[in-house]
C-alpha cells in the first residue's frame, strides 16, 4: 500500500512561502479526524500521486490512517502543486474505491502481430482499506489472437466486491489490421476510359466548329 507522510502546518506560515521553502500545505478530515490543517514536502507528494492505486496509509503525529485523495490542486500556468486533500477512510468500514488494472508479460498473439487492449484501466472495489490492492495485474503471456480476459479471471479478494459483472471483458488480443490495397485499373478499362475521354473531346471540337460556321453564316447575311 502507498505510503504518505505528512505533518501539521503552522498557520503562521504564508502558503506562497512554504511553497518556496519546499513544501505543500493541505487538509486532512474524517470520521476520527477534525479537520486539521497540514503540510507535505513537494517530492513525498508528487511520489505518492504518481504511485497507482487509490489508497494511502497516511502517517500523521505518530499514528497510521487509511485515507484517499479527495482534491489536488494545480497553479494553471506552471502545474505546480498549491494544496491538497486528503479524506480518512475508517478502519473496518467498507468503501467503493477504483483500483488500477495493468498487464504484465507478452502475448502469444503478439507474436503473430496481434495486440493487447486493456479496455477498462480501472475497476470500481467495495470493501476495507486493509485488503485493497495498488492494482491488479494480469499476466498476459498465454493470451492468442481472440482472446479475452473477464473480471472472473482478475486475482481480486474474496474480500472485495466488483462493481462490474463476472462475464465483463476487461483486456482482449485483437487481431492486426489488415489493409486493403487498392485494385489496379486493367487495360481495358483504361481503353474504355481514354475512348471516352477522346469522344467527348472530339464531341466539344464539332460544338465548336458549328458554332464558328454559324457566326460566319450571320455575318454575310
């Protein structure tokens, strides 16, 4: 499970200055925890939130919390972290959390120029903070062209709950695209093309030399 240290803010402290000074200030609130405000270096953050999975046993004043993310928030022009919040997940007490789906290994059907889609990355778990993974991986390697992998074949806790029926499918192996070349114009057909390009040509050539008898016609009247 993810790791999070954090410790309390001083509110003294000017938000722009600890920012400057490496830190992030946040909130952390729950059912066992007022609302306290606190604070976490720029690297812890920025290594939990880029860690997969949804869950974080917090480390806060000497004790350990379950707790998820609830908000981060982002300077719009440079993406630097402002705050964040973090809410308690109490222990024993089930929630819906989404989970990471990844793969691991190479298919058979690679080989043969298929390709591995993942087609849900994450899956909705109901249960206790203790017993939920980072993610769940699956390992490909036995998958062929045509293959497919439903939520019954996922490793999950009898502990957990799925939100997604057993029969869904998950990841497939889908066969290569084949593209179609285009079909090449016979000889006759480039004939028949030119004879008619040559008609109408020789048609417009006829239009024009009536209409040129015509005019001179006119004239001597």
């Amino acid at each position: 499970m993810n790791q999070f240290k954090i410790e309390t803010r001083d509110l003294h402290l000017k938000p722009s200055f600890m920012r400057k000074q490496g830190s992030v200030p946040g909130a952390i609130y729950g059912k066992t925890i007022e609302s306290t405000p606190v604070k976490a270096t720029f690297n812890e953050l920025k290594r939990a939130t880029s860690a997969s999975g949804e869950v974080y046993q917090v480390n806060f004043e000497g004790k350990k919390y379950f707790a998820k993310m609830f908000e981060i928030q982002r300077d719009p022009v440079t993406a630097d972290y402002i705050h964040f919040s973090l809410v308690e997940l109490p222990k024993g007490v089930a929630n819906d959390l989404d989970i990471p789906i990844t793969t691991t290994g190479n298919a058979l059907g690679e080989k043969e120029g298929g390709s591995v889609i993942i087609l849900r990355d994450m899956i909705t778990l109901n249960g206790k903070p203790k017993d939920m993974p980072e993610e769940i991986v699956f390992d490909v390697s036995e998958l062929n062209i045509g293959d497919n992998v439903t939520v019954a074949d996922l490793k999950i806790s009898k502990n957990l709950v799925p939100s997604l029926d057993d029969d869904e499918t998950v990841i497939i192996c889908k066969a290569p695209v084949v593209m179609e070349e285009p079909e090449e114009e016979s000889e006759d057909e480039t004939f028949v093309m030119n004879q008619g390009e040559e008609t109408v040509a020789a048609d417009s050539s006829d239009e024009s030399s009536d209409s040129k008898e015509e005019t001179k016609a006119e004239k001597k009247e």
